[in-house]
C-alpha cells in the first residue's frame, strides 16, 4: 500500500532532504499541508498558448511559459577564450516569439529535444540581449511525448488538459512542484473541515478535500472556478473568525469609564480654538467619547485624508480622559514626528499645556516628550512626571512601551499611523493600565473599506472626510525629466520664485547618499543596470551649488542624530531654514503651513499612497499648495500611469484603491499587519469585497454562539495555524 503522508508531516520524509531544503528556504514550505496550500498562479492550456507578449514587463523575473518551438540553429562561435557551440532557439505562441541560448556542453540534450513543431515548458530569467528578449539556459519539459505514443483520444485530452503553472523559483521549477505536490495529494483525505456544516451548505461551497483537489489538478475551468470559491471562503472566514474572536475578548474586558467633565480642560481648550470644529470632527468626536463613557475598552481606528484634523479630534479624546483623573499616551512611529506632535499639541494648548508650571493655568495638565534619544535627565524627569500623574499626557516613540515606563493611570492610548506598529506593540502599552486603556488608531493613509475589514478588523471604524475651511487646494504635475529637460530647470525656478515670495519648499529623495548607502548602492549597481536612487546629500549639494545658490538650503534624514534632526525641523518650523531636502522621514505629521511647494525626485520609486502623503505636506496655510513629480521614466511606462493618478486627483481612498489595485496585495497587508500576509493565498482584498463583508458576518454569529468553537475543531485547528504564522512572524521580528 502506497505511503500517504500525513498532512503536519515535515516534507523531507516524502520528498527526501534536498527538495525539502528547497521548499523551505525558498518557499517557506514544510509540511504536506503548507504544500497543498501553494497553489497554482495560473494554468496553461496545451491548446492555448501563455502570451509572451507580456515579457517585457517581467524582465529580470523568474517566467514560466509554455510554446513552441518555431525553429533552431546550432552555431560555432569565436571568443576570447576559444571557441565553443552556442545553440540559438526561437519559440512561439501567436502573441510573441523569444529566443532562447545554450552554450557550452549544455546545447546536446536541447538540440536533441527542441525540434522545430515541438512544443514544451520552459522557465528561466527573462534578460535582454542586443535589444531582444530572452532566456539563457532555461529548463524545460518537453510536452506531448506521451500524446504522440497514445492515439488520438489520448492527443485529445492531452491538448485540453490544464496544466499547473506555480509559484518557482530558481532550484526548483514549476513542473518539479507539480511532482513533489503530486506525492501528498493522497493525504487530502484528512484535511479536517474549517467552515461550519451548515455555512458551507448553505452556501453551495464543495468540500476541502474536493477543492484541494481541484485547484492542483483540474479537469475543467469549471473545476478551478469551484475550487477558489471555496478556497477564498476559507480565508476569510478563517480571518474574520480570528478578529471576530479578538472582538469578542476585548468587549469582556473591564474599563473605567472616562466622560468629560463640565467646565473642565476640555472645554477651556474648546473655548480657545480660533475656529469652530468641522461637522465630521465633530461626528467623530461624539462617536470617541460615547465609547469612552462605556465600561468596555474603546478599540477604534480614526482614518481621515491627509490634513483633516485628525490630531485635534484625537487631543480633545486625551484632554477628556485627563478632565476625569486619567492619563493619555500618543505613541508616533517616528522621532521626528512624536517632536512634531509635542510641539503642535503644546502650541494648540498654549498655558493649558503648563500645568504646575509658572503662568501655566490652573486648569492646565503637564504634556511630556519622551523618546529614546532623549538625554539621562530630561528623561528621568518624564519618567517621574508620568508614574506621579503630574503629566496627564505623553508623546512619545516605541520608548513608551519600554518596562521601566509606569503611569499613574493610564486611560487612552492614541497610536498614530498604526500600519506601522504591530498589533503587539499596541498591547504591550495596552498592559501599561490598571485595567485596559481605552485606544484609538490614527491613520492617515485612506483604507479602503475590505482593507479596513481585514486588517483593522478587530477596530470599530470613524471617517473623517471634511478638510477644515481655510485648507488650499494643491496643484500635482509630473515633470520629465529625461524628455523634457527645461521642464525641471522650470521646476527649479518655481522654488525660488515661492521662497522669494515668503514661503518655504520640501526637495523630497528616495535615499540618503552617506557611506552606508553607498556600500548598498555599489552592489544593486552591481546586480542592475539601473542608476541608483537619487539621494539627498546630492541633490543638496547640487542645489546649493545651482539652482538654488543663495538659499538656505538644509538636509534631513533617518540616521542623523536626533537633536541635529530636531534642530533642522525647529529652524525649518521657524521659517529660518527655506527648502529642506529630505527623505520621506517628513511624510506623516509634519506641520508647517508656510511651505507651499514640494519637489519629489525620481517619485516613481514611491508608492501612490506614499505620494499622496509626501504632498500632503504643502498647502497646509491659505496660499495654494504645488507639488511636482520628477521622474526619469518612459511616457508609456506603468510607473509613469500611476504618477498622472496622483496628479488626477487629491483623493486618498481613491487612490489608496488604485495603490491596492497595482501593488501586490501582500505588500499592503505585509504592512499592516504580521500573519494576515501569510495566510491570504487566494483572496483578494479589493476583489472578493463580498465575500469578505459576509465572512465577517458569519465569523460575528459563529463567535457570538460558541467563542471558545468548541463544536467546530477544524476551525480550531485553521485558527492555530494562522495565529501560530502570526506569532511566529511577530517573534522573528522582535
């Protein structure tokens, strides 16, 4: 009886040690189950060929393509070091031909194979050479030997069968991953059910094993369809069971109600604002401060466009909590910006920001700094002001979550731009509270409505989409600079002409350009023709030298040190310093409404989101706000399409969406948050926004009537396996 694998069984028993290293270190393959979970990317048809019109856009990746072989010349060459033979062959499949190359004593076995008319799977680097595309040395499996040896009826179904095309990477091609999932097939059998009965029933969705089956080895179209239905079902219904059960934990838990108090610091702040809260602040205020006076933790994520007023609706949370006793933590990503939300939190404050303090107000609170830059004193002193409650609220970076930080009573933690903190950095300062603080998420970066649901799915969600009155509106062009030259000279002028006019500029570089980098440069020269990113010491220098002679230009990045960085920002804030060339450390939270123009060199290097950001830093005060996109790409080009959609239109969940559309999903979900990346194969955020609204309504009822899912074990073990991915992945990060 032939040996069927079990499904948690390590792949090295059923496929031997060297293709088991392979998986696993190439894939993150290994067990038989991890396996039967590496699906199929596309299938080919024997009778329908893979466009390879489609190559020029994959150059320098690993290609699968399955066409014939249009003809083949065996040529002696001449080189430096003697002669040899070099076998050219040019494949086909109606959309585009390729050539391919063997040199050396690798040509006697394809020559033999790759006849003209024969057809077979090739994989390989697609490079370019004089100009063509092609593949040197690729594998390949020659197709149709058992067609010709089987009559016609086995020709038939050979041209109509599907075959597999998976993910593959250089040891190990696709046809050697169909073999090796060929060897556990077999142990789909056990697979143990993770959707309810009744759920999978009701909604027409065929069995596990029968879509594991499917999916490797389809007979049909019609089989494939079935198979992702069913297997997508499982993804997110798996994932929202898990977000659903991390709702259901949280709503259990205990809080202190903090409501705010009557003529308290909250309404001394109100009564001096300078203008009148937007109606969708003032939404968004009603719905935080219901979920504070309840006695369950408030979990909610606050998105709103770049400049809409999010800090503010997020301070008055914090000075409602200090109003009845609490304390309130704001935790930044970065230095530079938990300085810059002290700084623009004191000022709004003004004297209520000075409690304690001479001329401080009497009604006021202590707002600290606390960083891990921070020199011995300074910090001791934030420490001790926050374990007495003499400071009711701390800005810092991760410092905050540190063991030696203590609070007096904690009762809000706001995180601002959480896709950047993990899920555990936020219950580490969660555990910092008597009982569990309230929280709320900031993030400035649009999430369309799936990606909320997915990745912030354990959040209840509040939209702000109103700018405040008085925002101007930002003008985007993209400037070619390789086609039209005169267009970044012009570029260079609109600088000085805002400077000369009172006002500040941003020059934007994908890089810094000290040794570092350098050393990190020389070898991607090394491994791509491409020139290196532009970095700013360069740019900076050339700038001073040229264009902008005469203006105080001044540099900011990641590695420099943190009083210099704090320095730079306070005399840019201050107006002392005119153009700040910068990495994108200035692309969240900075605030400083006299810059009016901003210049992203080579800005196809950034995303469309990360774009959208970096211009939101100009047009912050009442003069109109210009941000320019240089970039050295073709017209044609994807990079190019996607710098004219942020040039079309200022709208972030619009464009949060098309950033979705054009990265790969994982990337955004990789992101957000650790786990969710690994475990979503076959569902795609932006497409299967069904499926994902009913799953979550799904996992709500499961959870609802069973959270421990006692009665359901295969949704159990499916749980184990995606949180066991989470930690995993959390703990190599940590």
């Amino acid at each position: 009886m032939e040996h069927v694998p079990a499904l948690d069984e390590d792949l090295k028993k059923t496929l031997g040690p060297a293709t088991a290293k392979v998986l696993a270190e190439q894939l993150g393959l290994h067990t038989a189950l991890d396996l039967l979970h590496h699906y199929p990317r596309r299938y080919a048809e024997r009778g329908e060929l893979t466009p390879l019109a489609d190559l020029a856009d994959q150059l320098d990746e690993h290609v699968t393509v399955v066409a014939q072989v249009a003809d083949a010349r065996l040529l002696t060459y001449q080189g430096s070091r003697g002669g040899g033979k070099r076998l050219e062959v040019t494949i086909t499949d109606g959309s585009g031909r390729l050539q391919l190359v063997f040199f050396g004593s690798g040509v006697h076995k394809p020559h033999k194979d790759l006849l003209p008319g024969s057809r077979a799977m090739f994989a390989g680097k697609v490079s370019r050479f004089n100009h063509k595309l092609q593949l040197a040395h690729p594998a390949y499996e020659p197709l149709g030997k058992d067609a010709e040896d089987g009559g016609e009826a086995v020709a038939v179904a050979f041209a109509n069968q599907l075959i597999p095309i998976y993910p593959a990477c250089k040891q190990l091609e696709s046809w050697k991953i169909a073999k090796c999932v060929d060897a556990v097939l077999p142990g789909v059998r056990e697979t143990l059910d993770p959707l309810p009965p009744a759920l999978r029933d009701g909604r027409g969705l065929i069995p596990l094993p029968e879509a594991l089956l499917k999916i490797h080895r389809p007979g049909t179209k019609a089989d494939v369809e079935d198979a992702r239905r069913r297997l997508k079902w499982d993804e997110a219904f798996v994932l929202q069971v898990a977000l659903a059960r991390r709702r259901h934990a949280d709503s259990q838990l205990p809080a202190v109600p903090r409501r705010p108090v009557p003529g308290g610091l909250l309404d001394a702040f109100d009564a001096k604002l300078p203008f009148t809260l937007t109606e969708g602040q003032q939404t968004v205020s009603k719905e935080i401060f219901d979920d504070l006076a309840t006695d369950h933790p408030m979990h909610r994520l606050l998105q709103g466009e770049v400049g809409s007023g999010k800090t503010l609706v997020a301070l008055r949370a914090m000075l409602a909590v200090v109003d009845c006793g609490g304390q309130a933590a704001m935790l930044a990503p970065t230095e530079v910006l938990a300085q810059q939300h002290h700084r623009s939190v004191t000022e709004m404050m003004g004297e209520l920001a000075e409690g304690g303090m001479l001329g401080g107000s009497d009604r006021g609170t202590k707002v600290v700094l606390l960083t891990g830059s921070m020199g011995m004193p300074a910090r001791r002193q934030a420490l001790l002001d926050l374990v007495t409650g003499e400071a009711g609220i701390v800005i810092g970076t991760h410092a905050l979550i540190e063991d030696k930080v203590r609070f007096h009573d904690l009762g809000l933690v706001v995180v601002d731009e959480q896709h950047r903190f993990g899920v555990e950095q936020r219950d580490a300062l969660r555990s910092k509270g008597k009982q569990p603080p309230h929280l709320l998420v900031m993030t400035a970066t649009p999430i369309p409505r799936t990606v909320a649901m997915t990745v912030f799915g354990d959040l209840e969600t509040s939209v702000l989409d109103q700018l405040p009155a008085g925002r101007s509106p930002i003008a985007t062009h993209v400037v070619p600079a390789k086609d039209k030259p005169h267009f970044l000279a012009r570029a260079w002028e609109r600088v000085r002409e805002e400077v000369e006019n009172g006002h500040q500029a941003y020059v934007v570089c994908p890089r810094i350009g000290d040794a570092e980098d350098d050393a990190k440069k020389k070898s991607a020269e090394d491994e791509s023709e491409k020139r290196p990113p532009l970095a700013v010491l360069e740019i900076a220098e050339q700038l001073t030298e040229g264009p902008l002679a005469g203006l105080s230009v001044e540099v900011l990045h990641g590695r420099m040190d943190p009083a210099d960085k704090d320095d730079v920002m306070r005399r840019f804030t201050a107006g002392e310093v005119k153009v700040l060339v910068a990495t994108t450390v200035i692309e969240v939270g900075v605030n400083v409404p006299n810059s009016t123009v901003m210049v992203i060199m080579d800005a196809d290097r950034f995303g469309v989101s990360q774009l959208h950001q970096l211009r939101g830093r100009v047009g912050r005060g009442s003069a109109p706000g210009l941000c320019l996109l240089v970039s050295e790409m073709h017209e044609a080009s994807p990079a190019r399409a996607r710098l004219a959609a942020v040039a079309a239109t200022l709208d972030g969940f619009e464009l949060s969406r098309i950033d979705l559309e054009q990265r790969r999903e994982g990337d955004v979900l990789g992101q957000a948050q650790s786990g969710v990346r690994s475990s979503l194969r076959m569902l795609a955020v932006i497409d299967d926004e069904e499926v994902i609204a009913e799953a979550r309504e799904e996992a709500g009822r499961v959870v609802a009537e069973d959270p421990e899912l006692t009665a359901l074990p295969g949704l159990r073990d499916a749980l184990d396996a995606l949180l066991d991915t989470e930690r995993e992945q959390y703990l190599e990060k940590g």
